[in-house]
C-alpha cells in the first residue's frame, strides 16, 4: 500500500498544482517515508516544491519532548534554513505571522484514532486560520491504525478543548484526512482543501485491522505512543490521564498498562469480570507489578493490570477499550468507595474543569463511575444511541 506522502512524492502530477506556490509542511517523528526518509527532509529534496517553513504539533517536530503538556519553542531548521513554528508553545493556533509564512499547507501527521489526541484539534485549528486567509491545506493521509470500530461518548456541546475539537465519540474509526472534510462541513469552513489519498488501505484485514503490520514499521507519533497495542488501547487508557492512578508514562509499556500503590490488581480484575465481563472480551487482562520511573507514583511499586490486545488473544470486533477502562474505574470504586480516583489541575489548559471531564467532553462518565447504583447497561444505554448516530453522521466522508 501507499501513504499519501509516498504517493505525492513518486507522482510530479500530483504536486503541479503547487508551482510558484509556498509550501509548509506540518508534522511530527512519525512523518516518515516508506524508506524512513523524515517527510521535511523528502519534501526539502524536491525541485518542484518550494518549502518556506515547517510547523510541529505537541512533543514537537522532531518529538523532542518526552513528557505530556510539554511546550516547544519556535526555531529555526539548522539543516533546511527555514522557521520552524511551534503550534504547542505559546500559541495552540498559528498566527496571522505564521499564517504569512506560506500559501499551501501540507499535513503529514500519524493519528491514533481517538478524540484526544491533539493532532486533530490542531487540523481543525490549521483549517481555521487558512479559511480566514486564504490558504490552503492539503492532507496527506495515512492510516487510522485502531480501524474503522466506533466507540464512547459524543462531545457534548460546552465541553470542547484542545483535546476536544468537535461532537465526536472518543474511538472515532477515520482517517485525519476524512476528518478535514467533516470538519469543515461541520464548522461550515470556506476553504481550499485537497487530500493526497492512500492506496491499498484496508482497514477490516488482519492482522493490523487498520495498520498495515505487513508492509510499513511503527514509528512512535508521540513518545509514549510506542506500538500498535498501545493505539488499540489508547481510546480506554488516556482516561488515566484524569485519575491519580498511574498510566504506565515511565514505563516501556505506557497506556497499556495501568495502576497504583495502593490497590490490588487482581481484585480488581475479578470485581471487573463479576460486574461487565462482556466488556473485557476481545484482550487478554493480566495483575501485574511495576515502577515508574517518571510521572505519576514515581520510584513507588505499583499493582496493576496489562492489557493484552494482541497475539491470540485480540479480536479485533470484540475489544471495547473505553468500556473495558471505564470498567476498571469502576471496579475501583465498588472497592474502594472512598478511593481519590479523579485529580484536579487544569487539563491541556482547561481551567475550572475536572479533567475525567473534559478527556470524555462532558461529566456522563464520572458520573457513572461514581453512581454506586449504576450498572453496565446504564452507560451502554447513555453510549450506544452516540456510537450509532456517529457511524451514519461519519458515513459520507469515508474515502476507504
């Protein structure tokens, strides 16, 4: 199969319409070739293009930042000469200054199939300074790696942020590209905007289910985002990020495992199955020890659970991965009524907000978890009506 980077570089035709035009280019460490050649070095060997600047999203151009929340600064390309701007440092949105520095804008960035992850928000943000200028985007797409499943809690309205660009369920099954076309028919954006499709995706075939295992490496998008595990489980376990339990961030296997110092995980995973074991089919669940070395618990032996979604054990129509994290908070709760399960700081900037909030857009999940009467059928009956009403609304914009 091909990329849509590996497509506009073998193809002239493809790249005529960007002739006299200035070029930036938008990405980040996954932006690679099919031969591993980062995409700003490929693009800066073209003779037909003419790169003017280049921008990174959060952990950077290059992924220099290791941690979550960290800010990079602007600077300037020692190899290529040109500005490098920094859309996670003191602006989450490019400036009118930015917006100068080209004419077309190429989008060259891994997603991970889930509403949280700020790559999409700054598409959004990306297509909504070049409405107001002028310019152009162009996507070049790559593969939604968790596939075409659909999974979690609609937006609610009131409740966007960084980490929430629009009405959209946490596990929303497209590809970015897909995305810009809904985008702007659902922000009503007058704008120039192109993709640069894949060929061969198929998202339905095994053993990837999205990410094509057979054909192209894995190459980390983020830091803590090191394997395809870790997307097919990313929808679930980037709610550990609101809670004070540790989500493995200083660990070789961050958001795929979870835990904490003071609970028992193998309880745990027995109160899970006695509660929902609908919800855990489709993985393997195992107790665990480990140490972080970085984040939350730091140098402290936590007890926590592995989630296996691989091998034998991962069937890719089965796993639910937000229902299966949601289940665990909940498991937790049941166990330890008075457990300080939710932490309280200003979110991706969201001041004022519970951060378990504003990563499922909206307070119905919490509320939930913290319903002593509430039951699985309760948040499928909350969920089940948004996942429907997403998988029609998405429908007309699917390019695969």
């Amino acid at each position: 199969m091909k990329f849509g980077i590996d497509r506009f570089l073998a193809d002239p035709a493809l790249r005529a319409p960007l002739k006299g035009r200035r070029v930036a280019l938008l990405a980040h460490p996954a932006s690679v070739t099919e031969g591993l050649v980062h995409s700003l070095d490929a693009i800066a060997m073209l003779d037909d293009v003419s790169l003017s600047a280049a921008f990174g999203p959060q952990h950077g151009l290059r992924g220099e930042k290791q941690d979550n929340m960290m800010e990079s600064p602007d600077y300037s390309d020692p190899v290529h000469g040109i500005p490098v701007f920094s859309l996670y440092g003191e602006v989450r949105r490019p400036t009118d200054a930015m917006l100068d520095s080209f004419d077309v804008l190429l989008v060259d960035l891994q997603d991970l199939g889930t509403r949280i992850y700020t790559f999409i928000t700054t598409l959004l943000y990306a297509l909504e300074g070049a409405a107001k200028t002028g310019k152009s985007v162009w996507v070049l797409d790559r593969p939604n790696p968790v596939g075409r499943p659909v999974e979690g809690l609609t937006l609610r309205e009131g409740w966007e942020s960084f980490v929430g660009a629009g009405p959209m369920p946490m596990r929303h099954g497209m590809t970015l590209g897909e995305l810009g076309h809904w985008f702007i028919d659902h922000f009503k954006l007058d704008v120039d905007y192109h993709v640069i499709a894949m060929e061969g995706w198929q998202p339905e075939q095994a053993p990837g289910f999205g990410w094509p295992l057979d054909s192209r490496l894995w190459i980390n998008p983020s830091p803590n985002a090191p394997n395809l595990v870790m997307a097919r489980a990313y929808p679930g376990t980037v709610m550990l990020e609101g809670t004070t339990l540790s989500e493995g961030r200083g660990t070789t296997r961050p958001l795929e495992i979870f835990g904490a110092p003071d609970i028992d995980a193998s309880t745990v995973i027995a109160r899970m199955r006695d509660l929902a074991p609908q919800w855990l089919e489709g993985c393997a669940l195992r107790d665990i020890w480990f140490e972080p070395t970085f984040h939350k618990h730091v140098g402290k032996l936590c007890a926590g659970l592995h989630i296996h979604a691989e091998g034998g054990f991962y069937d890719h129509a089965a796993f639910r991965p937000w229902r299966l994290q949601s289940l665990a908070f909940k498991a937790i709760r049941a166990l330890y009524p008075d457990y300080e399960l939710w932490r309280d700081f200003p979110y991706e900037y969201a001041f004022g907000k519970l951060p378990i909030d504003v990563i499922n857009g909206g307070p119905l999940l919490r509320e939930w978890v913290d319903d002593a009467g509430a039951e699985a059928g309760d948040l499928d009956a909350l969920t089940m009506p948004d996942e429907a009403a997403w998988v029609e609304e998405r429908r007309p914009y699917l390019l695969y």
